[in-house]
C-alpha cells in the first residue's frame, strides 16, 4: 500500500484549457472500465443533456487489471452520453492506450466543456500534466495520415486515441481508434458516436506518454505472476483461442451462415450464397497466398497470447487493413451482397480512415440500398457513398449519422437497430439470445454487451434465451470494467478463481468468484438508472417491430421472445 | 331520433379495396373530432407501431357540431400514429371536408392496412359507398394540379382531401390539403406528418361527394336555429373577430413583435427589424393596392361570419396563395430574416403545392441556415432549397422531414421543436404559457394546442403559466373536439351556455357549461394514455435545453418554468 495513492482522476477542461488531478473518489475507488463510466455518467452528467453540448462529458478508463500486460486485459474503456442513442454509452478497444493510461496513474481521464472558440486541438499527457497544442492542421485529415503526423512528432513510443474527419463533422458513426502494439490506428471504440462527442470538444487526439509513468503498483508481486501463469494456462487451454488465432474472428462467418443468422442484403437472409469466399478458412489461404504483407495472428495489445487480430492487404498491394473483423465481414459483406473480402477491405479501409463505425456503416449501406440509392453487390457504388460521407454531402451526413438516419430520412421500416444503433452480423431472429441483449442492453444493438451463440443452445427456441442472455450480459460487463477482452472470458470461464487471485494481488482485495458477475450487476444497473433518468422506458427494449413479424430465410423465425419477458429481465437490479 | 342511426363508421381497408359500414361504438357516440380520434386510437391502434406501416390507421372525424354551416364549426379533424412525433397526433382544418363528411353520415372514416402492390389510389365516397379509382397519372403532381384534376373528373360540387409530391414520399413534414368553399386546395390538416401517412397508404386523395347525401338530423330544429343566434351574435360581438376579418391572422405579426416573441432568424431573437412589412397593416394595404386579385376577407368554410381567411397575390401578379397565415409569415418571414411578403408568398405557394406544413418547414429552413446551408434573408437560396424538397434529393428528403431532421443530420442545438415536431411563430422564452403547451401539449409543439399571448398575464413571469395553459389546452381540445375554429372560442367565452344550448338542440343531450372543459379533459387524458403507452415519459414534455439556458433579446429571457410544475400540470387526469 502506497501513502500518495498511485492512481488519481485527471480532469481537462476544454474551454479553460486545463488539466487538474484530483484524489479518486471513495466509491469509484473499485470500479473501472465500463463501470466507472457508468458511475461519473450518474454522478456527474445532466442526463437531458445535449450529447454535442458543453454539459456532456468524454470518460477514459482502464479496466480494473490494466497495466500490466495481462494477455488480452489492457483494454480501454470510452464512454458519455451517447450521440448516436442518447444514452448511455461506453464503447472499448485494445492497443496501447490502457496500459499507458495507468502507466501515467490515471484512473480515469474527464474531458469536460467545449472550447470557446473553433478550432481542434491536440492533449499531450505525460507526468508532467497536460500539454494543450493547436492541431488544426490536422483538420479534415483522415485518421491514417493523422495518426502518422502525430507520432512524428511525439515519437513511435506514445499512445494516441484520435478522430477522423467524421468525428470532426459530428456524425454520429463516428468512433475513437487507437494505436496497436504496431503503432497502426486500428484500434476503435466504435460504437455510439463518441467519436462526435470527441470531435464537439474540438479534440482531435489525445497523446499519452507512458514511458514518463512507471507500472502501477502490485500488492503482491509474487502472487500477482502465479495468479498471471494460471490465467494464461486457462486461456490457452480454451480450444476457441487456436481457432481465433489461425482464422481471426473471421472464423465466425461459417458458424452464423450454418446458424442462418449471417445478415444478408439488409436481414434479408440469415444464409449467403457467396458466404464461402468470406469465411475465415478462404480469409486465411488469401493472406498466405500473399506472404509477407499479411499476417493471420496478430495481437493488438503487447503481451496478448490469444492475438486473434490480423493484417490484410488485398490482391493488388493496395490496401492495408489491420484487422478485418468477422462484424466487418458481415455487414459490409453479406449484409450489402458483397462476396470478395478485398472489396470489403477497401470499404472497411475507407471508413477507417474516416474514423466511421465499420458495424454502423455497414448497416447504413445496407439500408440504402433498401432505399434504392445502391444495387446490392455493387462494391464501387458502395465506395462511392462512402465517398459522400467523406465528402461531407448531405447524402454522406445521413450514411454518417448511421442507419436509423437513413431508414429514417428516407421512410425504410426494414432497420436493424436497437435504441438507435446498429445491431451487429448476428440476426436476432436466428440467435434469439443475443437478440435479448440487443433489445435489453443500456448500450443498444451491439454483440460485445452478451453475445450468445457459443451457447449450448437451440438458438431458435424462445426458452430460455432471457436468462441466457442476462447471464452474458453481466459477464460481458465485468470484463469490460477490467479491462478484459471478451476472449479472456474462454479462458477465465475454465478457472473462475483466476480473477479473485488477479484481483487480490493487484490490489489486496478479498473477493470472490463471483465479483466478476456483481460487477457487471452494478454496471448494468447504474447504466439503466442513467437511461432511465434520460427518459428511456420499456419501449426502447425492443426489436424492431419487422424483425417479430418478417421471418429470416431459411428457417421463417421471427423474433419471437415475449415483451414481458424482455421486460423482467433485470427487475431485480 | 332515428331508428336507423344516421350516422356510421366507414372503415376501408387498402389492401381489400374494400369499404365497410359499421354502427358506431356505444364508447364513442358522445366524442366528435380530436378526441374521437384518440378514443379510436386507443382502442385500435397498436402503440408501437411503424407510422408508415399497416397497422397504423388514418382517421377522418368531423367535430360534433359538423354538418349545419354553424360559423367557423365545420372543422375536419385528421389523425393517427404521428410519423413525425411518434405519438398520437390530430390535425384540423376548415374547408369542405368536415360538412361534406358529416352529409354522408360519416362519423369517422378509418382508413387501415396497405396496398398489396405500388400504386396511387383515390376513393371517392357517396352515400352509395366507396369507389376506388386509380390515380398513378396524379403521381408526383402538385396540389393545386391535382386538385384542378380531381374536381374536373369529379365535379365542383365535391369536398376533397389530398396529398402531395411531400406526402407521396413519405416526408414527415406532409399534411393534408382540403378544399375550401372556393374550391381551392389551401385548408391544410398540417402537422405531425399526417400526409405522410396518407402517402404510405397508397391514397392520393379522397372525394367526399356529400350532394349525394343530406344534412344530419337535428334533434330540435327550432332550438338550434335560436342558439344559432345567440352563437352568432357572441361572436361578432367579440372584438377580435372583426380585426382577422380586416388583417387575417397576420394581425398578429405587430403583438408578437412587441412582445418580442416573434421568431427571428431561428429563434435568436423575439424581435425582427423588418417586421414592420410583415405586419397585418403592411398586408392589408398592399391587398387593396392590387385590387381584385386579392381578399383580405375571405371565409375558409361556407357559413363563416368571421372571414379571418385571405387571398394573396404577389405584386408581379404570378403567384397566389390563399390564405397567408401569420404563423407562416414568422416562420418563413422574420424565421429566416425576410421581410417580403411577396417572398414569402412565393415560398408559402411551393410548400403548399408540395403539401407540407409551412410552420415544419420554416423551421427546417432556419435550422438550415444556421448549419450554413443558407445565409438569413436570402429568400432565393431558400426557395432553392423548397426546390431540392420537391426534387427528393438527399438535402430535399432531411428538409422535408421537419426541424428535427436537419438538426439532427447537421448536428445543430438550436432546433426549436417539442417532441419532435416545430414550434410556431411564438418564441416560448417570450410567451411562457405557450411554452408549456408545446412542451406539455401531446400533440408535440404546437400552438394551436393552447395559446396563451391573448391572455391579460405578464408572459415572461413564470407564475400562473401552467395554470393558463392547462385551462388552454382543455379548452382546445374541446373547441377540436367541436369541431370549432379557435376564433370560435372568442365568441363562446363571452356566452357559455351556447354549446350545451347548441348540443342540446342537435343531440337532445343534457350537458352542462363544463361540458367543453370535461370534453377537452377527457381528449387530453387519452392521448397522453397512447403516448404513454408509446414510450413516451416525462422527459419527453420539454422545452429543447437551449432555450433555458439561451437568453432571447431584447428581453433576454429564458424558458424557466419549472420541470416539476412542467410535470404536475395533467396530474389529475
């Protein structure tokens, strides 16, 4: 134990343009991640607030265990009240960027107020405080070239969480990416628009330097490495971590087309006619085929055995992307018709590079062309609208703002949204499960807050998918509060006594097995509080009223889970 | 009485083509107009509804003192689930329609379901029934053609509602357009996207052909014709009716002026430098300047002592509308820093021929030109922008949507709806009572709802607002509920006893002076149990947060009514 406590908050001010460290407040001392941000949202945010308005504030915070290299538990947690649903909204992502957080002691970092006048800007933290430097040079510069600037001038060593120029134009597709192990932008918390939020503070980039840090402390090194050996046994002792790192999560492609839960032509079809040449076996004999400049096993956290990232470039050379992930695959793949994984990554390569949600997107252009204004299939018509939202054009603000802005703006029922995001490659009528956590979860539709479908379970029966569901909601909400990939759970789930261990020799903290599930109770809860108080109600736990009457080929289910039961899901919280 | 009842329910279903005769519901007898329409919502319509899907119904009611020429009685109220605001919604207007509907015995007219196949409809209804008549050739035709059309094929004798290009493409600013007693297409049920929901239904127009019909029974003729009378004499003894029978509603122009409510350049100010030629005054001289082309008196229905309507033709004689409205010479006027009523008249003529409500789109287009999308004053670029609405293209389709839609595709704060849906020419910061109707009002932001600026209150007090317009807000629920023009109400308060005098005479009821108040009560209560139903909370019944923080000049007010006396204002229904 430590008399000047390592870890403080860090508070920035974008109007006065100051940084001050405050001592962290006793009931968010062991709370992290995604619960801490649900905590600040609650104690600190007028819930009526306008998301692009001064009153809304920005959150970083490291998981719980981030900080030291834990394979797959440095990640970050990013969260406000979100632009895209008008809830609440924490939205995480690997690379470097948790563990330098922590290096540095910060608990959580508070971006708060907007600045006085326009203009973007540029946060340097190191141990010294915060640096505030102009970067309007930056501005309108797509994330690739923004990101290569900035580590020129702040060395290749920093972490760096940066906006494109969607984040910049408020759309509310825009998510945070941050750099890999690699130094690549690749990593995005992407998902309800917190890269608006970044952008209507005029924040272009936010550059930490963890080398003036040091490790955080350990209450007990030597139990902290044993405890460190059993997790990491546990977690390749998973058959699914193999899996992933041969074929990237593009391996699930097979599993949701033989699930007929692959979304096609805009949840037309939970089957693809052109599936084969997007699945993780094809994926993994192209990069092979093309040697060097791709690379099937990637980690995207230093220290991650799992490494179920990837670098793909397509045939030609031209496009690098780092990684393609399964969702991408699937909503700009099969979900717009598309079979050839090269067109999907200069899709994926594009709204990268304008710092857009790949899952988001990919919906929008899937509602478009229900809209009339692409063919599905028509890869280069689909880089063209992808050319409009770069171009900022109003056809582009609306694809930007996602696809309940274009169902909306163009009268289309068939959306795939919950609370006003996007649902992920996952039909909820074909795997009801996750269809519950895209209805019931405070986040809206997004497959990381419970996905379902490892479950041993008819994924078409009603029974018992709300409580399969709840179960997975809770976990998934522990982990992302310590800062745990979701593939951490393979492992953790073969020996529940790793967390307990991790957690007591971090911090001395006796607790037991089932703090991880307690955790993601209280995360869930504070988070319903804020939706509620925001004026959510049952109404918003809800499918879209298409998806309960319109049957996914070829098994005709519907969406079918009762609303009462939807409904009863936490009435315990 | 009668042994078969005179009236009916007249239910056509879309996909049947098909129109089927019903004896009206015991629950519903005693409702007419607005608050029959949210009965039949409540009791048919399921709240979750798509808006533009089959399970929402257009509903057609006539007021319950429709159908006897009784002055500025004759109202049609037209609703169902809003497109717009997503919760229930009843737009009226004067015109034709309402006395034509009530010849045929119509008590409301339920339009259900969807066309199996694309394709334009027009029904016309006699007491023979329904035919339904293919209308593709009035596809993407403007109002005033397709008006022009309609009465060739079906006589000048008929009462028309009708759609335009707006409604066709699902625009959520859409209303529907109704003959007046000219034969003009200019009586337009306005708000909440009712147009849009006529257009999904495949129904370009309906003709009521109510010659074929006769006039509803009266229950004692001898008593009617006195409490004609007295009603008469009540309301042209009022002072008010014969200033709109010389200045229209544009008389209002200079009161909100000097009350410094008059919206100017999107609600950042209450007074406007050029309102001078946006008053009644101004209006009136140029009509007697031009002579027969113009009527500064003019009745909207047949029977209409009050004449508060207007023909305007502009001084190069091209462009006539009937009437201008004040509430869209703020909103198009001193909203967007014009100060040419002639340029107004030429934006007003293009609305309405593409049917949608000039309040909603006034607003859009101040929300517009604060994204930068035109400059204040320039009225070319905003008839520019009228012209991108009725080609559909990207920017077309958001403007068309309404306030919200442009704010929210721009990502602009300063959107001046309630509930998704435009506020009128009454700045809420200026007159607070009217602030609470549109923030309390279920129907969203709307003035006719409950205005409170005739009031003998000092408006920019926060005491005694609440009170004002809940007991505004009961009484025009009621007068919609009639079937009464809001200038009726002039002339009831100064004698109470002619409503129960005239429904005592038509119906052979016994009701007492509160009757009006219960009937509004009774609206309110069932249309805030569907919007309750449909999600909506508390933090639905708001003023946008800007307007409580943004002080509006010259007063540099804000909107301060107290959210708890906000929230206690229907308490005790």
């Amino acid at each position: 134990m430590h008399n000047t406590p390592f870890f403080t908050i860090w508070r920035v001010n974008m109007r006065t343009r100051t940084c001050r460290r405050e001592p962290v407040p006793k009931d968010w001392g062991r709370l992290g991640g995604r619960a801490l941000i649900a905590r600040i949202l609650v104690d600190e945010v007028e819930v009526t607030c306008d998301p692009l308005g001064p009153e809304n504030k920005l959150i970083f915070a490291p998981g719980l265990l981030v900080g030291h290299m834990l394979s797959s538990c440095d990640r970050i947690s990013i969260g406000g009240k979100s632009p895209l649903t008008g809830g609440v909204k924490e939205a995480n992502a690997g690379g470097r960027t948790g563990y330098q957080m922590a290096a540095l002691g910060i608990k959580a970092l508070i971006v708060e107020d907007l600045p006085e006048t326009p203009g973007l800007w540029a946060i340097r933290l190191s141990s010294e405080g915060a640096q505030f430097l102009p970067a309007d040079d930056l501005a309108g510069v797509g994330v690739y070239q923004s990101a290569a600037k900035l580590l020129e001038r702040h060395g290749d060593h920093v972490a760096i969480a940066l906006i494109g120029p969607g984040g910049e134009a408020g759309m509310l597709a825009a998510g945070i990416q941050n750099l890999d192990k690699d130094a690549a932008p690749s990593r995005m918390a992407a998902r309800g628009g917190l890269g608006a939020l970044m952008g209507s503070k005029g924040l272009k980039a936010i550059i930490f330097d963890g080398d003036t840090g040091s490790k955080p402390p350990l209450f007990d090194r030597k139990a902290f490495e044993l405890a460190r050996k059993d997790y990491n046994k546990a977690l390749l002792a998973h058959p699914q971590t193999s899996a992933y790192r041969d074929y990237s999560t593009v391996a699930m492609t097979s599993l949701t087309n033989a699930y007929a839960a692959l979304p096609t032509r805009n949840f037309s079809s939970g089957q693809f006619e052109g599936a084969e040449t997007l699945t993780g076996e094809h994926f993994r004999s192209l990069m092979l085929g093309r040697g060097k400049s791709c690379d099937p096993s990637h980690a995207c956290m230093p220290g991650c055995i799992i490494q179920s990232s990837n670098v793909f470039t397509t045939a030609d050379g031209d496009t690098t992307v780092s990684p393609i992930e399964y969702e991408t695959v699937g909503m700009m793949g099969a979900n717009l018709g598309i079979a050839d994984l090269d067109e999907v990554a200069r899709l994926n390569y594009q709204v990268n590079d304008i710092g857009l949600d790949s899952i988001e997107i990919g919906a929008a252009l899937g509602v478009a062309a229900e809209a009339g204004l692409m063919e599905f299939g028509d890869a280069a018509r689909a880089l063209e609208l992808v050319g409009e939202i770069r171009a900022g054009t109003p056809l582009g603000r609306i694809l930007g703002n996602g696809a309940a802005a274009i169902g909306r703006e163009y009268g289309v029922e068939r959306v795939p949204v919950a609370k006003g995001q996007a649902m992920s490659a996952y039909d909820p009528r074909a795997i009801k499960g996750t269809g519950v956590t895209y209805a019931t979860s405070p986040q809206g539709g997004d497959h990381t807050a419970g996905l379902t479908i490892r479950a041993n379970i008819d994924h078409l029966r009603v029974e018992g998918q709300v409580e399969l569901s709840r179960s997975a909601q809770f976990k998934m909400a522990g982990y992302d509060s310590l800062g745990a990939c979701i593939f951490a759970g393979f492992g953790v789930s073969l020996n529940m006594g790793v967390i307990p261990a991790l957690l007591a020799a971090r911090y001395g903290w006796e607790v037991e097995e089932d703090f991880l599930v307690d955790l993601g109770k209280e995360c869930i809860r504070l988070e319903r509080e804020f939706n509620r108080n925001a004026g959510f109600t049952p109404a918003d736990d809800r499918i879209p009223a298409w998806m309960t009457c319109e049957p996914l080929p070829p098994h005709n289910s519907v969406f079918d889970v009762p609303e009462e039961e939807l409904d009863g899901i936490f009435s315990d919280l």
